[in-house]
C-alpha cells in the first residue's frame, strides 16, 4: 500500500485533448521530430485488409498510443481512454458493487454494447454486474479494463462505428482493440504516486515492462503492475442525527445522541467517493515464428483485486439484544446501555477479493495463398462478495436473547460470489485476388465458437438470515445458481477498390445462441477520396445484442439504512409474477456518413456523423415502490418480493423492487470531429496540437408500459410515478438514459516539446447535464443539473538523463467541484443521506483535484 504524499505543484494551465496518438514509449516524447497524433499508424481494427492506415481507412478509427496514455496522469487504461477519445466515457462514480469496476461506454450505449478486444481477440466479461437504476451504466457486465496493464500496451484503436458484422453482433458502438507491446527488445520501469488536494485518496502505482529473445526465433514480453488507490469522501453528517452543517440535531434520544463519539464525525456517513483499492497485474505475450511463414503466439493476463466501499453509516440505535427479550423486530426505547453493542452506530463496507485471468494461445501463417489465423482465448473472472464491520440486526437480538452471557456480535460476513467465464475459438481466412479492378479483391471469412457461464453463489447463512448482513444482504439459496449457454457465428467480408479512389467494404454475419436463437447481421462501409486533401466516407450496419447471462440471472437484496431494493431476475417466476416478461434481444441499425480532411500539411480533420436506432434497449427499471412511509403503493410489488422469499428489514421508509427489462426503443445521434496539426518552433520547441469534439443525443422513441400489477391507484403512488399507464422508467432511470451524459464533450491539447522538456496541457468542457428525482420526503420532483464545465490537466517533464524521465502534474488542476445537492424540507435533495453532496453524474467525478509525480526509466 502507499501513503504520504507528493509535493503540490502549483501551474499556471491552459487548454488541451485527445486522440491519435503513436505507439512510441513512454519516454520518446521530448524530441521536437516525435509528435503524439499519428495518422499513418498501420491498423487492424474496422478492416480485413493490411496495411490500412488510420487516415486511409474508410471507417473511423482513432489510435491512442502509449505515449499518449501515459500523459494524461491517469494510473488506469479506461480512464485515460476517456481522456482522449471524446466520445468514450466512463462510470467515476458507481454505487455499492458497480463503484468496485470501470467500464467504458462509446457514444452513449451501454458499456454492454461496446466490444473490447486484445489483438483483435474477443476479452472476456467481468463478473460484477452494475445495477444501480439511476445510472447510464445499470446493468453493465462487460470488460474490466482494470486488469489489463499500461504498461503492456504498445497502443489502442478505437473504432466508433457499429461493427457487429465483422467482429460480434454486440459491436453496436463500436470496438475497443488493444495492442499489446511485442518483441525481444526494450524495458522499463515507472512509478507514480500522488493524492487529491483535499490530502485524501492517496494514489500509487509502479510496473515494470521487459521484452526478452527466446534463441533466434521467439520472443517474450512480460509485465507486472501494482497500483493503489485510498478512500475518498464528500459531503458531512447525517441527516437522521445531525444539520446541514455538521451540528447535532438537539434532543437526540440515547443511544442516537452517541453519534458524536462515532468514528469519523461529523462525516460518519462516507457512502459517497472513490473505493480502496489495491491491484496487482501480471501480463506476457509470447510469439514465436518457426519458418515457412507460421507462427506460433500466446499471451495472457493475471489479476488480483481487492477492493472496499463504504455504505451509509448505521445508527447507534440499529442494533441491540438483551437475554430473555424478543427485540428481533427492532430496538424500542428504555433500553439499558448495556442492550447495545454497537452503540456508537457502524459504518459498514462491502468489499470484493477478485480474480481475474485470460489465456489465449494461436497459430497463423500461410496455406495455398491463404492467410490464416486458429486461436483459442479463455477467460475466468471470480469475485468473492464480502461486507465488513457491519452487523446483522435479526440475528443477534435471537442469539443474545437465548444467551444470559453477553454475546458479541459478527461484524464481517461473507455474502457470496459471483463467477462468469468465457471460451472463445476462432478460425479467420484471408486472401487477395487480382480481378483487374483498381485494387485486389480482399475476401475474407471465419467463425467462432463461444462458450461463456455465469455462477452465483451463496454466502454464509448469518449474511442472509432475516434481513441480512446492514448494508448488503448476502446471497440466499434462492439467488444461487449456475448458468451457460453456447453460441456459433460465421462471416464474411469482401473488400475492393472497384474504380480508382472509390473503396467498398461488405461484411455479413450469422450468430446462433443457445438461449436466443439466431440473427443475421450485416455492414456496408464505403469511401471516396476526391483527391489527396479529401474523401469522404459511410457506413450503414445492424447489430443484435443477446442479454448478458448476468442480465438474465442477477438476484441480489441491497438495503439502506431506511430502504431495501429487491433485484429480480428476469426470468423468475417472481419478476413474471410482477408481469415482466424475459429479456428479449437488443436489435440496431446504425448510419454514419462524414469525412476526411488534409487542407494543409500536418494537418488532418475527421468529422464523423451517425444515427444508431436500438429496440428492445435493455436496462432497470429502476425503483418500483411497493411501499412509501407506511403506505402500501403496490401490492403487486410486495407479492413478487415475497414470492422470492426475500425478508425485509423493519423499520424502513420504503421497500420496492428492481428488474432488468426491455425497456426503451431509442434513437441515438451526433457527430465526432478530430484534429491535429503540428507546428515547429524552431529554437523555441514543436508543439503537436489536438482537438476532439463529441456531440451525442439519446431520444426516447416508445417506452414499455410498466406492467399493471405493480402499479399503483393510490395518491402516493402516483405522486411517485407508479400510477396506471406509467413508463416502466422511472423519471430518476429515464433521465439517467437522456439527460445524465453530457451532450457535449471538447477535448482540447497542446503538447510542446524543447530538448529535454516536455509539457501536455489538456483542457475537457463539458456540456450541461442532469437527472430527475422524486423527493422521497415529499414525492415532489426535483432536476439536479451540472452547467457547462472545463477541467484542465498539466503534465510537465523533464529528461534527467537519455533514459530516466521525471514528470509532475495535475489533473483537474483547478479542483473543480461539480454542483452540490441543496437540503431541501431538512433532507439532502439527492435523496442520500449525507449534506452537501457533489452530484454524482459528473462525467469528472466528484473528488477534486489530484496532483502527481511520475519517473519513468527505460532499459
């Protein structure tokens, strides 16, 4: 673990961002002739043909380079990715479980619809599933970015179009494609480490990189990575204990006026900021070329996680027990001191200890002027579920009230786990032919098979009995189980240049699921180029996207300290008591049209226009109320809940339950525009400059009805958006799909080299953002919003020798801080617990600026 600090650097700023960038190391950026944008890097990722370049291909595909990575200070890949890609975004600020992974999402679609690969093989899924209603990011289960090093990768191509038909029907945004480094040569080693201004959230990092020859043939690359990240937290009190500014509420009956003494206060309740972390990475990737053109390749990863989130902090008065007494239902007053164990109340946390490892072995070559390429990837992700220094209400008053000795309470649990693993072959032909056109003909055809499970297991017995372990009730019986199901696909695709500057690119796919049937897909891409200074170029694609197994089959309990949120599984007879039907397929059509640029030399604009139509869009409902304050709102959802067998805690102020669906038919547009363009100083150094510009919209075209036996006739309940013929979104989930990404994102960079400095100024604005809530105090409706915002990023090094490079710097070097939730009727407005919350859809996150150094030494 890290700790301490590293020396504030104060900065003046200025403006900066994204996108293509080289493969040169993290080191090779302090020569005036080394730029960070790259238009003629060679690529593979949105064409079967070689030799394509990212400024020739027909579809766009944006190169992120390891150098590039690296100056944008960030320790993780997703991260960075979002620093340079406009129109990727990613989660900063998950609740429970879903704060525990990063996810990326293109073009705002689900993380669920973006496909990640390494060297161009299929990466397995995580399994922790986010199921927060009120985010974008519900229901994601895909790519944990997390565990593949930075320092192993020699660069990233990021294809913002749909690609279903060429790599998976679930390639609806697009496709991540990440590079390994390769060969015997070259090394280095790096270490960074930092915190936040606030002095909280302590960060480090070290890897180390080395590429060794195995005799004349083979080679071996090899990467370890640790990195660290400690708590960080917003906002202070409570508002069950304590005002707006910290103080206690007056009156406060015993044991609740104990808050004082509790840990931490007055900011006791931590549930809002950045988790602990600790992760350890191992990578190799391995090829060695036996002769007659064939070659023999493996590699792989290994990692370790283990992370922890604080939840709302428990009251004083939430567990007690006293021998001979039933207090099972709760803990009246007139208690003796001496019936409260935990009488300074307890912040609980749920914790995970992760596994996660990939293994991918192949053989490619040449056979009859045929290209080929035979590989087999597997990949297993674990996460054992855990909560610690919490409590469980029901059973301790049974065990104390059965015992005249005093009985100490079991503070830690472990609640479950969750596995998913995936098996991936695959078989790809590739061949030219000359047939008197301007260029080849490029066919080029494979398939693959695909076994994939998805497993939960239960926890131990005391993590579920009665309501549960505070804060995350353990995994029961009910919600184990093991899951699988197979799928086999096939394509196709031919590529040619039929006339001098026309390219034409036609891909077909069929896939076959077990569970789901089989869908045909398919992609046209097109490009004309006028004349070396411009070309355009479009693409018109369909995709299908079968539910995840995790989307079919999570079941879980989460509860608060006055709410529980029941999640269903889809296909239960319990969501189909409810009237929700199974998950159905997700089905798009995308457009795009746009066009390449050269008006000068150095200088290249894209400007990329696309329309994705999605049916059958999966997500949660987010919260259906079954009861409000002691009211019942939907007997229907109180049914389904206990058809589950799920028991619930006493005590709270509403109960309701969650269940992934069919939700929406919507209509996604905008337009991406990049640049970059260099420009040489002479004496006063090259600055490469870079801008990136997304626009992207979600419109809501039909909503699913949410089904008639959950709803509600009742005032309450339709005050709270539950009466008859209500959208199966709540107003919170909807907006969360429309409102909560920013429509706008500019990515602004100057990166200036001058012998042995280097300076990456980036500079991101934001446009405004919001989502709905119903003040659970007083069903009213309220829009939390977030205006157009910039955020400024420094990284200032310098060469100490040819091969050690030290670099300091700041992201978010301002400390800017998104909008806080005002206290509204003595309640925080954005329905938590805790005052003065920043709003946690901030596409920045909500913990300020942190401030870094950084060496890097190469070998």
């Amino acid at each position: 673990m890290y700790g301490g600090s590293v020396t504030a650097l104060l900065m003046a700023m200025g403006i900066a961002a994204p996108g293509l960038a080289n493969a040169a190391d993290a080191t090779a950026d302090t020569s005036a002739a080394t730029t960070t944008t790259n238009v003629g890097e060679v690529i593979v990722t949105g064409t079967r043909q070689t030799g394509v370049t990212a400024a020739n291909s027909a579809a766009p595909v944006q190169v992120v380079g390891a150098s590039a990575l690296v100056k944008t200070g960030a320790i993780d890949l997703a991260s960075s990715l979002a620093a340079d890609v406009p129109s990727l975004n990613i989660d900063t600020q998950g609740g429970d479980m879903a704060a525990l992974s990063i996810q990326a999402a293109l073009r705002g679609l689900s993380p669920n619809d973006t496909l990640v690969l390494v060297d161009g093989k299929r990466r397995h899924d995580t399994a922790n599933l986010g199921v927060d209603g009120g985010s974008p990011y519900s229901g994601s289960a895909t790519v944990d970015l997390s565990f593949i090093p930075v320092a192993a990768i020699d660069h990233v191509e990021v294809l913002t179009d749909g690609a279903a038909a060429q790599y998976g029907t679930d390639a609806i945004a697009g496709v991540v494609n990440i590079i390994l480094k390769k060969g015997a040569t070259g090394g280095s080693f790096d270490g960074t480490a930092g915190e936040n201004y606030s002095g909280e959230g302590a960060t480090g990092a070290w890897s180390l990189n080395k590429g060794f020859g195995l005799g004349d043939s083979a080679w071996l690359n090899v990467t370890l990575e640790e990195r660290y990240h400690d708590y960080t937290y917003a906002g202070i009190g409570d508002f069950r204990f304590q005002n707006p500014d910290g103080s206690v509420i007056p009156g406060l009956p015993f044991p609740q006026s104990n808050v004082t003494q509790s840990t931490n206060y007055p900011h006791e309740n931590r549930v809002v900021g950045d988790p602990e972390f600790n992760l350890y990475n191992f990578e190799y990737n391995f090829g060695w070329d036996f002769g007659d053109g064939f070659e023999l390749y493996s590699y792989g990863t290994a990692g370790y996680r283990l992370a922890g989130h604080y939840e709302n902090y428990r009251s004083p008065a939430k567990v007690c027990g006293e021998f001979g007494v039933d207090l099972s239902a709760g803990c009246p007053s007139g208690l003796p001191a001496s019936a409260y164990p935990l009488a300074l109340g307890f912040d609980p946390q749920e914790q995970i200890k992760e596994l996660d490892g990939s293994f991918t072995a192949g053989l490619k070559g040449k056979v009859m002027d045929w290209d080929f390429d035979l590989s087999t990837t597997y990949g297993d992700d674990y996460v054992g579920v855990y909560v610690i220094n919490s409590a469980n209400a029901q059973l301790f008053p049974l065990l104390q009230e059965n015992s005249p000795t005093q009985v100490t309470p079991q503070r830690n649990f472990y609640n479950g786990a969750f596995e998913s693993t995936q098996s991936t072959t695959t078989l790809d032909f590739d061949r030219g032919f000359d047939i008197g056109l301007a260029s080849p003909l490029n066919v080029a055809f494979g398939g693959e098979a695909r076994f994939e499970t998805f497993s939960i297991a239960a926890g131990e017995p005391s993590s579920y009995f009665g309501a549960g372990a505070q804060s995350f009730d353990g995994y029961t019986p009910l919600d184990q189980g093991a899951h699988s199901r197979s799928n086999y696909a096939g394509y196709i695709d031919v590529a040619v240049d039929p006339i001098e500057k026309l390219h034409l690119d036609l891909a077909g796919r069929y896939e076959t699921y077990s569970d789901f049937g089989g869908a045909l897909v398919g992609k046209g891409t097109a490009r004309y180029d006028f004349n070396p200074a411009f070309a355009i170029r479009g693409t018109i694609s369909t995709g299908f996207r079968a539910p995840t197994l995790a989307e079919e089959y999570y079941s879980g309990t989460n509860v608060s300290p006055t709410s529980a949120d029941v999640q269903l599984p889809p296909n239960s007879s319990a969501a189909q008591l409810a009237g929700f039907a199974p998950l159905k397929p997700e089905e798009s059509t995308n457009y795009s049209v746009g066009f390449v640029a050269h008006p000068m030399e150095h200088m290249q604009i894209t400007l990329d226009g696309y329309d994705i139509e999605l049916k059958n869009r999966i997500g949660t409902t987010g919260f259906i109320f079954g009861s409000f304050e002691g009211t019942t709102v939907s007997q229907g959802v109180l049914n389904a809940i206990a058809a589950r067998g799920v028991t619930i805690d006493t005590g709270l102020s509403y109960v309701g339950m969650s269940v992934f669906t069919n939700t929406a038919s919507t209509r996604t547009y905008g337009v991406e525009l990049t640049g970059n363009y260099s420009t040489d100083f002479d004496a006063y150094g090259h600055v490469d400059w870079t801008l990136g510009f997304n626009f992207n919209k979600t419109d809501v075209k039909s909503v699913a009805p949410l089904p008639a036996v959950v709803t509600s006739t009742s005032p309450v309940g339709i005050a709270l958006g539950q009466g008859p013929g209500t959208p199966v979104l709540s107003p919170n989930a909807l907006s969360a799909l429309t409102k909560a990404t920013p429509e706008e994102k500019v990515i602004l960079q100057a990166y200036w080299t001058l012998d042995k400095w280097s300076v990456n100024l980036r500079g991101t604005i934001y446009g405004p953002s919001e989502e709905d809530e119903i003040l659970n105090s007083n069903t009213q409706p309220f829009v939390e919003s977030i205006p157009t915002t910039g955020i400024v990023d420094l990284d200032i090094g310098y060469k100490i020798r040819s091969n050690l490079k030290l670099d300091i710097g700041a992201n978010n070097l301002f400390d800017t801080i998104p909008p806080k939730a005002p206290t509204i009727s003595g309640h925080p407005a954005d329905n938590g617990r805790v005052y003065g919350v920043p709003y946690g859809f901030a596409p920045w996150g909500v913990t300020g600026g942190l401030y870094y150094g950084r060496f890097t030494y190469t070998f």
